[in-house]
C-alpha cells in the first residue's frame, strides 16, 4: 500500500482518496498526493503503541486489529481475523468516491478487488474483496432481492457437476462458522431472477485481493456485517468490468 494521507475517527480509517477505473456507470474516484504518514504528536502514535518509526501500515494494521476483532453473536461466536494475513490496502476506510449513484449503492470493482458503498458527499466505505476467478467474471446491474443471517448453503448444480463432492450438500449446509455463505449473505438478483451469485462473509484474510469463486463476492466476516446492517432489499448493486 501507498504512503497516501489517512485519518483515524471514531474507531474508522478515512483516506484521502485513491484513483480507480471507474469511469463506467458516473464513477469518478478522485486523485490524491501521495505523502508520507508521519505527521501529528509522538502522543497520538504512542496512544496506537507506534511511537517512534511508525509507517503507515503499521497504523493500518493497529486500527485494522480493532475493526475485525471477536464479534458476539446471537447463534456463533465470531472470532477475530489474523489481520498479519491481511493485506494492509484491504482494510475498511472510508474514501474520496465521487458518485452520481445513490447513498447506499453498492459497487463491486472486480479488477481492483474492492467493494464500496456510497456514502455521499463524495464519499464511500471501502471493503477488500475476494472476486470470481478467471472464467465465471461478469458485469451488471443487480439489486438485493433477499438477505439472510447464518444461510443454508446450497451448491448450485453446476458446481456439483464441477466439483462432485459437493454432492453431499445438494439438501443444503446449515448456517455455521464453516458454511462458505457465512455469517451473513446478500443475494443478488436481476429482473426479478436470483443469479445463483451473493455477496458472502468468510473467515479467510488470505483469500481477500484474489480471484477464487464461481461468481460471488466475499468480504471479512466483519465488513460484512457492517455492510448487511446497512444495506436493505432492493439495494442497488453495480458490478464491473474486470
């Protein structure tokens, strides 16, 4: 990750804002200097535990600590994330993102594997993203049509003619800490059709800046959350070109 201008307020990490390709669909991320991070009171790093030769990453990382933390949950208790597994430009912030889009519109950036939701004011949360991989990409304007807590997983058929042993789940997999939906899901819809693709929750920081699913996006357990809670049904969904 670049040295770029990051503050810590109320527990988020805010950037000054990072350039993208997405000029498609009126979205005009802004530019931003590129500086180092080593301004402000020895005080404020020694309150992080940074004093001295503090980086950027290693802000990032102590904040990053605090958001994916355990997180009490009414059915399973979900443990924290190993975030030195994590690359450092995947934590959530918040970001310059110019949008004609309305607040609360989701936009998945598969080739810079980021999801962002649009906050206004030319600004959106950014979350790092695990993306399909080469060969099931694609792009579109879809919606929220359902959402669920702890879903029943059910391998599509087609991955079972991929992947046989997902046959024993054809019934479904319960909701659990081991169920690849997650925590949390948000299933995605187009003219009125599930598209047998969601954006999920895992458990694996390591999957988080790579192409590993037939079609879905996934987010840390704790940024889905933090999106779920946000994000009603019908809420638009803007994916992409890779």
């Amino acid at each position: 990750m670049g040295n770029s201008d990051i503050m810590v307020t109320n527990g988020q990490i805010t950037e000054a804002g990072e350039r993208d390709d997405a000029a498609s669909h009126g979205l005009r991320p802004e530019f931003f200097s590129r500086r180092t991070f080593l301004t402000g009171s020895a005080a404020g790093l020694g309150a992080l535990g940074l004093a001295g030769c503090a980086t950027t990453d290693d802000l990032v990382r102590a904040q990053a600590a605090k958001l994916y933390g355990p997180v009490p949950d009414k059915k399973f208790p979900i443990p924290a994330v190993d975030v030195a597994k994590l690359d450092p430009k995947y934590v959530r912030r918040t970001v310059r993102y110019d949008s004609r889009e309305a607040p609360g519109t989701i936009v998945i950036d598969p080739a810079n594997y980021y999801v962002y939701r649009i906050e206004g004011d030319g600004n959106a949360t950014r979350y790092g993203a695990n993306v399909p991989r080469k060969g099931f990409l694609w792009n579109g304007d879809v919606y929220v049509g359902r959402k669920a807590e702890w879903a029943t997983w059910t391998p599509p058929k087609e991955m079972i003619q991929r992947q046989p042993e997902a046959a024993k789940y054809a019934a479904g997999m319960p909701g659990g800490l081991d169920n690849p939906l997650g925590a949390r899901t948000l299933y995605l819809y187009q003219n009125g059709k599930y598209t047998v693709c969601t954006i999920y929750a895992t458990s694996d920081p390591e999957s988080i800046g790579k192409g590993v699913t037939s079609g879905c996006t996934g987010l840390l357990t704790q940024d889905m959350i933090d999106l779920y809670d946000r994000t009603p049904v019908k809420t638009k969904v803007i994916i992409m070109p890779a």
